[in-house]
C-alpha cells in the first residue's frame, strides 16, 4: 500500500494477515455490511486503506448507496474529501450513482466534489425567514416535491400566520396560533424519531416534516408521504386529549407510525402491508410516549389482532368474511407480536442489522420493474432475515399459518374482486 508524505510516494510494508483484513474491509464496505466493516475498523484496520484504483472504503460504500456503512467508517476516521485515481471525492460518485439523500449527508458533513460543495437538492432553511430555526444541518433535507420549505411559503398555503419549528432530522409546519402546543409535542417527536434510528440504524430518506393544516383544509387528510406527514390542527389542540388533561402526555402516536412508516420505506423491508412500521411505531410510542390511556389503545388493537388470527384458522386459512380486506394484515401484525414477545427486547434492533445487511439486494429489487415483482423480491428478503434471528423459525411459523414464503400480501390484491381471501397464491 501506498501513501504521500511530503510529496514523496512512501509505501507500507504489511503482513499477510494486515492486507487480508485491508481488502476484507473494502469488501465489506462495498457491499454495505454493517457488522463487518464496524469489527474490522475496531479491531485497528485503517478506514484510509485504498484499492487499486485509490478508492477508499468510504468511496465503494457510497458508491453502492450504503449510507450506514459510510457514516461508520467516517465515525472511525475517514477522510471525506480522499480523491481516488480518477479525482473522484466519495460526493462525486453519491451523485454520480443518484444517491440523493447520501449526497446530502456527506455536504452536511462537508464533503465536497469536483466542483465544490454543491447545491443540495432541497432545503429547510432560507435566510431571511424570522419563523424558521437555521440550526437544522444541510445533511437532513426535505423531499424535494414538498410544495413549501419555509414558514412564509407554509403560511401562504394555509392562508394565516405560520410558525416552522425546526431541528435536525424533523420539521413542524403550523399555524402561529398553535405554536405553543406544537411546541410541546415536536419535542416528543423529535424523541421518537431518534428512538426509530437507534432501531433501524438508519436515517429516513429525507427530513420529517409534520404539516398541521387549518381544520378543514383537505390536506390536513392524516397519513404519511414519504417523510411528509399532513394532519390537521385538532391533533394540537391539548385541552380535547385525554391523554394530556389526564397525564400531562400528548396523543402523538398517529405521529409516531407514520414516521416510523418513512423509516420502513427507507430500509425497503416489506411484510405485512404497512404492520412492520405500525408494530415498530407501537413499541416506540409506547416508550417516549407512555400512559394508561395509550397502553389501553395498544391492548385493544392486539386483542382485535389476536382474535382475527384465531378465526383465520379456525375458518381453514381463510379471512373473516366480516371485515374489510385491506385489513387482512392484521393477521401478520399478530404473528410480528408474537415473534417479538418470544424473542426479546432486541427483536427489530436485531431484523434491522440483518435488513441494512441486505440493503443493495433490496435496492437493486427495483431493477425488476413491474410493482408485484419488486414487492415480491423485497418480501422474500424481509422474511429471510426475521428467519435469520436465532429462535424464530419464521418461515415455519409463516408456513404453519398458510402465509405465502414468496408473494407479498399487497401483490395479492385482496381488495380486487375475486379474493379468495387466503394468504397463500
């Protein structure tokens, strides 16, 4: 190996032993495993060890789009700005592979490429907005087909005085009127987005911003769009929670699932409909979050879960008749609980490290084209890697149910006519 030391090429001299974990290191970058790159760093291997063609670890891990991975290697050390032997920084070759959210990391990290540092492609700070926080790095951008990024922009929206409160990885569009509210729950969200990343070990996309429309504005329509929450400004009058005038705890779970779901939809994991980020949004509302009152919901919902899986099976693997198809999933939500309670407190810490193991699998699934085709291939690997959990036997267990170890639920179209209202293709 080689380096520059005053303009004089100097080369190290390393045993077998220190090369074979060189190139393991930038295998393993390259193909974004977590557990392995994190090992061999700690156990001493140089984050600045290059390839013949002068590309660092940190170069191949962005290169392949592995944002985890290269937020590891720059923790131990990396030089963000290394040029390989082309004169590509690691930003050159995020944006040259359209690695957009990667792209905007590295800037907030000050990276920079051929041509400087670069314009990120969305932004949540303006200069010369009084109502906005410019304390938000350049790392955590909003998605760029959010139709404001400013308080005045929101404002105009909405038709009234607005406030943006703002922090580093999630962002609250509301009215002024509501700011004193909003302010109390967008620290619990803030909580919680940093629990979710604790769990998944990953950002989302792009920064969380939580729209709170004017009553009656058919925005305000209460769901998520990748990283974009649009509810309506009941949700911050306090003095109708329960929740609050009883416990001094905001209702903010709604919020809370549909940010869990944006972090789902990063990881590209696919089961169940939407029940990985409801299940995951449950356990950590129910942490930075808790009360009697939310618990009780919580208990509820399981118990409504529980006792359509019993039908289920007492009906020979066939959906009750009763209730609508699109909640078919809910079927899968129980088997997520009862996996969960058998296996422990690191159960979707543990799915996660073997989801972001699969990351370029899961990405290249896109390559396939048709919708089902991808859902599928993101299917197979989703459950692959509950079953990879030591204990589970999660295919035996989908297997038993009469749950398809191929065909994702939404792919088979239950709400089409013609259901036959079974699980299995």
């Amino acid at each position: 190996m080689a380096s520059m030391l005053g303009g004089v090429m100097v080369y190290a001299v390393l045993c077998p032993a220190q090369e074979s974990d060189a190139q393991r290191l930038l295998d393993a970058a390259k193909n974004g495993n977590v557990s392995a790159v994190q090992q061999l760093l700690e156990k001493g291997i140089s984050p600045k060890t290059k390839d013949e063609a002068g590309r660092s670890p940190l170069h191949l891990a962005v290169a392949n789009g592995h944002q985890r991975t290269a937020e590891i290697i720059l923790q131990h050390g990396a030089e963000i700005n290394t040029a390989d032997n082309a004169g590509k920084t690691p930003l050159d070759l995020a944006e040259a592979g359209g690695h957009t959210a990667l792209a905007n990391f590295l800037r907030g990290k000050g990276g920079t490429g051929k041509h400087g540092p670069g314009t990120p492609l969305s932004g949540s700070a303006q200069p010369g907005s009084p109502s906005l926080s410019m304390s938000a790095p350049a790392s955590r951008m909003l998605k760029p087909s959010l139709p404001f990024k400013t308080a005045a922009e929101f404002e105009k929206k909405i038709g009234e005085p607005a406030t943006l409160l703002d922090s580093d990885n999630v962002c609250f569009f509301v009215p002024k009127r509501r700011e004193k509210e909003a302010r109390i729950i967008f620290g619990y969200l803030i909580k919680a987005y940093e629990a979710l990343y604790e769990i998944a070990g990953a950002h989302t996309n792009h920064k969380i911003a939580v729209c709170a429309f004017p009553k009656g504005n058919p925005e305000g329509w209460g769901g998520t769009s990748d990283c974009s929450i649009e509810y309506d400004d009941l949700n911050l009058d306090l003095t109708r929670q329960p929740e609050w005038t009883r416990y001094k705890v905001p209702h903010v779970s709604g919020y809370i699932e549909e940010i869990a779901h944006s972090f789902v939809g990063a990881t590209k994991a696919q089961f169940g409909w939407e029940m990985i980020g409801w299940s995951l949004g449950a356990n950590v509302s129910s942490k930075t979050a808790g009360n009697p009152l939310l618990a009780e919901e919580i208990q509820t919902a399981r118990k409504g879960q529980e006792q359509t899986f019993n039908q289920y099976i007492k009906n020979g693997f066939v959906f009750p008749d009763g209730l609508p198809a699109n909640q078919c999933d809910r079927i899968h939500a129980w088997i997520l609980y009862r996996c969960e309670s058998k296996y422990g407190p690191r159960f979707w810490s543990d799915f996660f490290r073997e989801i972001r193991s699969q990351e370029q699998a899961l990405s290249d699934a896109a390559r396939l084209g048709d919708a089902d085709k991808i859902r599928n291939a993101r299917y197979q690997i989703t459950i692959a890697c509950f079953d990879r959990l030591p204990g589970l036997q999660f295919k035996k267990t989908l297997k038993d149910a009469a749950i398809s170890l191929t065909t994702d639920v939404k792919s088979l179209h239950p709400e089409a006519p013609g259901w036959n209202r079974r699980l299995t293709e």
